[in-house]
C-alpha cells in the first residue's frame, strides 16, 4: 500500500508511494520496506536493489502525524518503529538510492545507509528533528559524523537546517548528481551494470568496505586480503580474468542467470 516493487531483469526497485505526505516514513511503510528487502535478499535473480521516491520527496522523514500522540511508554513498550529502520543495513547486496526532492530526517537517514547515492538536482538534505522537538532515531547521530565529519555533522544536526545537492555532494553524502529528469535513466544505467557483475565478490566488497568502520588498518587488511584469496576459487573470477586476456566481454554467471530466463 504505501510501496511500489518491481523486478526488472536483475534488478529489485523499490519505490515509495505515499505521494500526499511526501513519502513520510510511517510504520506501515517500514514493514512493508522490510519485507521488500527480505523478498530481494532471498531472490537469486536479484543483483542489486534501488530505492527511490517520487520527483518532489524521495522521504521528508518519519510520519510526525503517527508519532506525535505517542508518550514514551508507547514507544518504549512497543519498540516503535525499531525493527525495520535496521533492516537496510543488513543487505548483503548493494543498495543504491536515486533521490529527487527531500531526504529528511528518517529520510536521509536511510540514505545514509545506502552504499551509492545518486541524487537529482532537486534533492534537499538535512535533519530537521530538532526542529519538531526531537532527534534522529536511526543513526543520524551516528551515520552522519562518520560521513561527512563532526563540523559539517553537526551544522546540520544542531540546526535542522537543509543542504542542496551540491552541498551534499562535496560533503561525501551523495556519490553523483544528475539532471533531475534523467534521474531514473542514470540510474538504470547505473544498477543495470552493477547487477551485471559478479553477485558474491560485490558482496565481499561491500561487506570488507563497511566493516572496515569497526576495525584496525591492519584487521582490515587482512581481512580483505582473506577475502582477495577467496575469490581466486570462484568461477566468476575465472571467467573475467580468461575473457580479459581473450580480449571479449565476460559471462558472468549473473548474465547467464538473465539469458536463462
Ligand atoms: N510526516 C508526516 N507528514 C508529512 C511529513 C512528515 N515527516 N512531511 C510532510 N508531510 C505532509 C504534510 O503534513 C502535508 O500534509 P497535509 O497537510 O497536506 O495533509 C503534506 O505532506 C505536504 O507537506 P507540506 O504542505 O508541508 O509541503 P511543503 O512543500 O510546504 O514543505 C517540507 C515540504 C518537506 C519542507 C515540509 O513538509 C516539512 O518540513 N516536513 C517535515 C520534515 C520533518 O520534520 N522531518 C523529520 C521528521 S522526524 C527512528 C527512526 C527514524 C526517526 C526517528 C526514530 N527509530 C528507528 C527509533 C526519524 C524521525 C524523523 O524523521
């Protein structure tokens, strides 16, 4: 009710659809967000997944009219709204956003979960809590820091204010901008080549590149040249180096899953 799912070739697009709020983040959303993301984890077909609003709000955050009757006893007994916000970044396939209009609140936060964000000229950042009297609930306080640093972190935090696309992009929120009617465009082109590549080493990839917040330069290192070993045994690894030296494109189980079908 509240999202759009829709396969196409190997790719999982998810697109919010509660156009008259903005694509506010209500509960009912959020459960149906995760069990699109558990639907795409499990598909095998699946090489990469997309997240997107509409043109004017990818999401202008949490939906302030369920939250603002509750006490903290209701939130505190029922977890409200826990569950699903950490569903994202537990994907072990990569996530792109492809914003166009507001990221807000609960909305950036789930950008910045996102492991590549492309984002129209139109996109507006921030976390504007404060502003409502309250603060961000899924790692806004984290994420963000740790992203574009404490200076620019906090300007925003402290001071609800927004940031444009430009801002966003030299801060290291946003990895591309496009023209807003090519948005979707750009990023079809984009996942279609992702979801090309081979699935397990993106995987690995993502997984060493995320850890690498919780570990020592050199737990990392190891760790990523375990992995680097690791991908010496897979067919697809075979593949891409033969078809390199024979001068051709390579066929890469992912593409054989798609001619298959
Ligand atoms: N919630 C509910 N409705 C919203 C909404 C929101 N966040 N944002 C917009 N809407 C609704 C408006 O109420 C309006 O509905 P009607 O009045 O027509 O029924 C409709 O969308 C159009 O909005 P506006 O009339 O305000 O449109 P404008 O173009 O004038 O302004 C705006 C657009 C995005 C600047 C403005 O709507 C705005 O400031 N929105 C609120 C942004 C905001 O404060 N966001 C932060 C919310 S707090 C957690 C996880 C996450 C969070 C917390 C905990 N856990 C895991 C524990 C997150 C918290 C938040 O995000």
């Amino acid at each position: 009710e509240n999202i759009l799912v829709k396969q196409k070739d190997n790719v999982g697009l998810i697109t919010f659809n509660r156009p008259k709020a903005l694509n506010a983040l209500c509960e009912a959303l959020m459960i149906e967000l995760t069990s699109a993301l558990d639907d795409y984890e499990a598909n095998e077909q699946i090489g990469c997944i997309v997240l997107t609003g509409s043109e004017n709000a990818f999401a202008a955050g949490a939906d302030v009219k369920e939250m603002q009757p509750k006490s903290f006893m209701d939130v505190y007994k029922r977890n409200f709204i826990t569950e699903g916000w950490e569903r994202l970044v537990k994907c072990r396939k990569p996530v792109i956003a492809a914003v166009s209009g507001y990221a807000l609140g609960g909305g950036c936060e789930l950008v910045e979960m996102c492991d590549i964000v492309l984002a129209a000229e139109n996109a507006v950042f921030g976390h504007p809590e404060i502003r409502v009297g309250t603060m961000p609930g899924a790692g806004g306080t984290q994420r963000l820091p740790r992203l574009l640093g404490m200076a620019k972190a906090l300007d925003l935090l402290l001071t609800g204010r927004r940031m444009d696309v430009r801002e966003a992009e030299r801060s290291g929120l946003v990895s591309r901008v496009v023209p807003t009617d090519l948005l979707l465009e750009e990023g079809r082109k984009l996942v279609a080549d992702i979801a090309s590549l081979p699935g397990e080493v993106l995987t690995l990839i993502k997984h060493n590149a995320r850890s690498s917040a919780n570990l020592t330069l050199n737990e990392g290192l190891r760790k990523e040249r375990d992995a680097f070993h690791y991908t010496l045994s897979l067919p697809d690894r075979e593949e891409g180096m033969r078809a390199f030296l024979e001068k051709r494109p390579p066929r890469f189980n992912s593409l054989s899953i798609l001619k298959d079908r």
